[in-house]
C-alpha cells in the first residue's frame, strides 16, 4: 500500500510598499532607533496602506507566487487553511475573501486564530487532510494587518514598536516520496496565561452591544502584553517543540540545515541558537527588515531563506512558533 504525505511545493510572500523605520516611529512616541534595536533587533517594518492594501489582497498577492513557484493554476487548489489575528471583517474570515480573488468558489476554506503559531498550525491541518487523502493541494497562508491594532503611543510603544503587516503563504500538495516531505508537526496550548497578551475588545461577552463608544475607547481596545512573562515562556517553550519534533524524527540539533523560527525578537531566536549549539548561518532571521508579522513570519522568513538559496533539496528545515495564547508549535521538514 503506497503512504501519502505532503510536501511544501511553492512559496510566496508580500509585504506593503510602506517602509517604517524605528525613526519614522519617534513621531508618534517616546522612544529611539537605539532603543528599539536593542530589545527586539527590529530596524523597520512595513505597514500596509489603506486603499490599496488588505489582509485577503496581500494574501492572494502572496499565494499568486507561491502557486506560480509550484507551477500550478489556482484550479488545483482544494483546500484553503488561512491564518490570522487580523481578518478584514469580524466575519466572514480574510479566507472567504481571498478564495473569491481568486476564483476558487466551492474550494473548502479554514480560518485559524492561533496568532504567532498561526502558520504552524495551519501548516499542521493541511498535512493531515492530505494525508488523509480528502485533500491534495492545499494553500497554507499567514497575512496580517497589524498597524490598525497598536497604540502609537508613548504608553503603548512597547508592543507597537514590535508588529508589522505582510502575508506568506505556501502551496502543499500530497505526494508519495518519503524523503521530500513534511516529517511532522508538534502543537501545543496553555490557556492559563491568554491575558499576557490579548486583544479584549471588541469581544462578544459585554453588556450591550458588543462596540460602542465605551469599549472602542477603552485601553481593552488596545493589545497588552507581560513582556517578560511572554519572553520566559517563549524561550521555554521554543526548545521543547523543537526537540519534540527533532525526537520524534530520530534527529538532533546537529542535524537541522536551518531553523526559521517565528520572528517575534532576535533575542529569543539568539537565545535558542545558543541553546540548540547552531552556527549563526543556521538560524534565518529577517525581523530586522519586517518586525514580527505574527501569522505571516515564518511563510514570509520560509520564502526569503528559499530565494537566498538557504533551502535546499534535501535539508532539514524546523520551522517553531510561540506566541498569545498561550500557543506554540513545531514542524519538521525534509525538503
């Protein structure tokens, strides 16, 4: 009996053409590039631009090149797992919009609220329906909208000097080669700590209607974080999916040709290089450019670290995700 298993095919990314640096940041609050690059390493990011761009516009924009890349017309896609923290509408989801783009009614879409972990998980779902066999070409996207959430502020520039706006995606398809494929993907959650970072409003449990003038004033309208509470699990967290999945595989550290973590600060990516023994050429890091694009990083980190010739047939790729939640996540790849 032949085994199907998936496999990532093409990829693809976009970012919008507005570049902010950490100076263009000094206009709206108390803070320096110096500050800025110490704790996160970011030096810029993209923020999209209203009236051109959409969390579903720069997802179909991503996922155009990644189909392209896999030589494929959007026909073959079956399956559509859209991650993101930051829909165009409460609802429908961003995915619906971007199915429609591109002329793919009927095609089964999923949306996935799993913010940082957001690509991994949805990565995680799309390899198991092909497994399965009900699937056999699957788009796996990240596209966030991110600069509309954060207070720029003094008050609230310690997460709004960290997040930017940009979509990934990848085309995965089924497939019965052993050694080109998705190995595993490992996901975990722990819900005791979802109020370390959050977004309250609006949320559907208030007095009332759910937005009024009381919540969509309120600091609950802004995202909150416990940085360091965030960074102590993060760094926790990262090494044990990733050693999970190194485990499972019959792997070690000493194996992987490049780890593509999440990008959500360089000092928790720097941290588990130091932990797993990996060179600095082993690591791909690119939040100095886009800042932390949350469901997007790693679709996006993916596809720069395969343009640049870091990804290539036959090497070991752990893609590792933290993030609210709290939620994190692993998958190992033979490519």
């Amino acid at each position: 009996m032949t085994t199907t298993y998936s496999r990532i095919t093409g990829l693809g990314f976009y970012v919008p053409d507005n570049v902010v640096t950490n100076n263009d940041l000094t206009q709206y609050m108390e803070t320096s590039d110096a500050w800025i690059q110490e704790r996160t390493g970011i030096k810029q990011r993209r923020f999209f631009t209203y009236g051109k761009d959409t969390n579903a516009s720069m997802a179909t924009a991503a996922s155009r090149m990644a189909l392209e890349r896999a030589s494929l017309d959007a026909s073959a896609v079956d399956l559509i797992v859209y991650a993101t923290l930051s829909p165009d509408y409460y609802f429908p989801g961003s995915a619906f919009l971007m199915q429609r783009e591109l002329g793919l009614e009927g095609c089964a879409v999923i949306d996935v609220r799993q913010q940082c972990s957001g690509f991994v998980y949805a990565l995680s779902i799309a390899d198991q329906f092909i497994k399965t066999g009900m699937y056999k070409t699957a788009l796996v996207v990240g596209s966030e909208i991110q600069s509309t959430l954060m207070d720029k502020t003094t008050e609230g520039r310690n997460v709004a000097v960290i997040f930017g706006d940009g979509a990934g995606a990848a085309v995965v398809q089924a497939t019965t080669d052993p050694d080109h494929r998705i190995l595993s993907t490992h996901l975990h959650a722990d819900g005791r700590y979802a109020e370390d970072l959050y977004l309250k409003d609006p949320g559907s449990s208030r007095e009332g209607h759910f937005i009024n003038a009381e919540t969509a004033g309120s600091p609950d309208s802004s995202v909150v974080m416990n940085g360091n509470a965030v960074f102590k699990h993060a760094v926790v967290r990262f090494m044990e999916v990733i050693n999970e999945g190194l485990s499972a595989n019959g792997y070690q550290a000493s194996d992987v040709d490049l780890l593509v973590p999440h990008q959500a600060n360089i000092r928790i990516s720097e941290y588990v290089r130091q932990q797993m023994g990996l060179p600095e050429d082993k690591v791909f890091n690119n939040i100095q450019q886009y800042g932390n694009t949350t469901a997007a990083s790693i679709p996006i980190a993916l596809t720069e670290a395969f343009e640049q010739g870091r990804v290539k047939p036959g090497d070991l790729i752990c893609l590792a995700a933290f993030g609210s939640g709290f939620t994190w996540g692993s998958a190992l790849i033979k490519w």
